[in-house]
C-alpha cells in the first residue's frame, strides 16, 4: 500500500527544526521572496515603483530611488515596525501551523520565549491574516451545512460529600409537621443563576464545507459563520451567501435547514435514527470539522470567548483545508495572505489599549 503523504519525508520539507538552523539573515531573506518573489527587485510601498532600490544592509531596510523614502521587508504588513527578530517570528509561524488543532499563545510563549502578550498579539496575527484573506468564493457540488454550539457551557454545581444541613432539617421538619407544604421542584443546574449568565455567551458556528467529488477524500473548502442560535433565517441566509445555486446540500434533520429544499437540491440525515443514510446521505464532514476545533476548545485553548470565536474558527477551518499541504506549502500559503494583508487592523496598538471591539456575527 502508497504511504500516506502526512507519513513521508516529502510533506516534512520546512520544519521548526530547519528553521532553528537558519541565521537571521535566511529568515530576512525567506522573508523577502515570499513579499516580492525575488531578492533582486521590490516594490516601493509608498509610491509603488518595481525596482532594484537602495539596498542598506546594516539596516536591512531599501531606500527608493524614486521617492527617497525608506521601507523594509515588513513596511506595510501586519509585522510593520516589528521588533521580533525575523528567525523568532519563522519559528512561531512554522510552531503555530504544524499543528492540527491549533496553538495556544502560552505554549507559543514557551517556546520562542516571548512574553505571553506578545504571543497573543502575535497569534491574533496571524488569525486575522487568514481571516481577512479567506476565499468566499461559493461552494459547489455537494455542500455539507451544520452548526454546533460553542462557549457558555453550563457547568455543574459543585457537590463535595458534605452534608446539606438545610435539606435534612427540612426532610425531618416535614416527616415531623406533614402539613408544611412540600417544596417545589429544584431547579435544573443548567438553569441556575450563574448558568443563565454563562449561557450568554454561547454561539452557534455554523460550518458550510464543499466535499472532494472523487471518494473518500473529505472536505476540500470550508466557510465557518457565527450565529446566536441555530436557525431557518440565518441558516438561508448563509446558505445564499456562500452556496452555489447548482450545488446540492446535505444537512441534518434540524427544522433551521428544512426551507433550503425551495432552492437547492437538499437530503437529511436523521441524526436520531442514522449518522449515514443507506443510500449515502450524511454530512460526516462538518461533524469531523466541529470534532476539531472541539478538541481545540477542550485541548488546546481551554477558554473560548465570543470575541474572538470567529477568529478561531476561520483558524481551524483553514487548518482543515490546507491538510494535505506540505508544511513549506502550508508556509508559503500563510505567507501569501500575511503579504496581502496590509497593517493589522485589529491587532495595532494591542498593548496601547486599542481592543478590537465587539464581536463578528454572521460575517
Ligand atoms: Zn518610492
């Protein structure tokens, strides 16, 4: 039998462990073909000249020969005005996309030794690189729509084996005073007070995955929505935005989905009865998708907030998609979306107290 790809020596072509090799100047240089393409020629970022420009070696930075202005490698992307030295930020970028369920800033923080701030800043980044630069072109051929509930986990209330003085007291006032009236019913713990506060920030992502028309291959693009709950508008609305009219979709038996069959092609799984339909209908591949950034959320991350919920899970989509990649693909895929990005919008000025504000609904 082939060897799998992920197994061969072939996908392993730019690890942390190379990189760790390089000098400070590879990792300039790795910097500047990924920007420009070449080492010989760059393009001004103020007034857009293509040229061989000035170079100042010491500085690492060109002047250009049209506008005099000086720039660097970084000028005008979200690393602008970086004080991270290039090998660091390689490392941090080839530790933050070998993974498959994702990096949390501490561990970051541990491993290029960095303060845990500037991991976050540094991993928020990069998220919104890949966030920004997400393709939305519509997906085609057979869609799989499902959406799964993330954040606001009621928890249980913490029960020591210590006796409840109150309730046994209660017990034996009743059994010794019948005529007190019993009380009523407890409440569930998912309803306690504390619960319908941490419910609040629950959300629902809604996952919409183009499948591999050859068998067996998965999921070949996903587009992650936040939603506030599960249901038949937002659902349709999505579904406009990012489907193809020819596509066919497979959902499950949720009531949210079941007007998508007034303009697709559409078959449901009843999840109760089957996880697959005899004659093949199942959406397996947004199921393997929330498996993910599950794991993520309970393994990795630990705490998932709505603030920043979508920029995780456009980060485990992309992981998702870019699967077969080989890491220096991978690299050089994050790179392109890092070069096109401009000057970080959410993440400039973090540690002056400029916070992204608010929250990323069905974007
Ligand atoms: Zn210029």
């Amino acid at each position: 039998m082939a060897q799998h790809f992920l197994l061969s020596a072939a996908s392993r072509d730019l690890c942390a462990y190379d990189i760790a090799g390089w000098s400070e100047e590879d990792a300039f240089w790795f910097f500047v073909e990924q920007r420009w393409g070449n080492r010989n020629t760059q393009t001004c970022p103020s007034c857009g000249v293509v040229d061989a420009h000035y170079f100042r070696s010491k500085r690492l930075q060109w002047r250009c020969r049209h506008c005099d202005r000086s720039f660097s490698v970084t000028s005008g992307t979200p690393f602008d005005s970086r004080k991270m030295p290039f090998r660091k930020m390689m490392l941090g970028i080839s530790l933050y996309l070998s993974g498959a369920k994702g990096k949390s800033a501490i561990q970051l923080a541990r491993e290029i030794n960095v303060n845990v701030k500037t991991a976050f800043v540094f991993i928020g980044k990069l998220r919104e690189c890949l966030l920004r630069n997400r393709s939305v072109e519509k997906l085609c051929g057979q869609v799989q729509i499902d959406g799964g509930h993330f954040g606001g986990k009621p928890r249980k209330k913490n029960f020591r084996n210590r006796p409840d003085h109150a309730a046994i007291a209660n017990k034996v006032e009743g059994i010794l005073n019948p005529s007190i009236k019993k009380q009523g019913k407890k409440r569930h713990y998912a309803y306690s007070k504390e619960n319908v506060e941490r419910r609040k920030k629950r959300r629902i992502v809604m996952v919409l995955r183009e499948i591999y028309p050859e068998e067996k291959r998965g999921a070949r693009r996903t587009i992650v929505s936040i939603a506030m709950s599960e249901n038949e508008r937002d659902a349709i609305e999505l579904a406009h935005r990012y489907i193809d009219p020819d596509a066919y979709i497979w959902t499950d038996e949720n009531t949210a989905y079941g007007q998508l069959s007034a303009w697709w092609e559409h078959e449901a799984v009843s999840h109760s009865e089957m996880f697959y339909r005899p004659d093949g209908v199942n959406e397996n591949q947004a199921e393997s998708y929330f498996s993910r950034l599950r794991r993520c959320e309970y393994g990795v991350v630990h705490r998932i907030t709505p603030k920043y919920l979508m920029d995780l899970s456009n980060d485990m989509a992309w992981r998702e998609d870019v699967r077969r990649l080989s890491e220096g693909e991978k690299m050089k895929e994050l790179f392109s979306k890092i070069m096109k990005n401009g000057l970080s919008r959410w993440w400039r000025g973090y540690f002056q107290g400029h916070h992204r504000e608010g929250e990323f609904l069905m974007l």
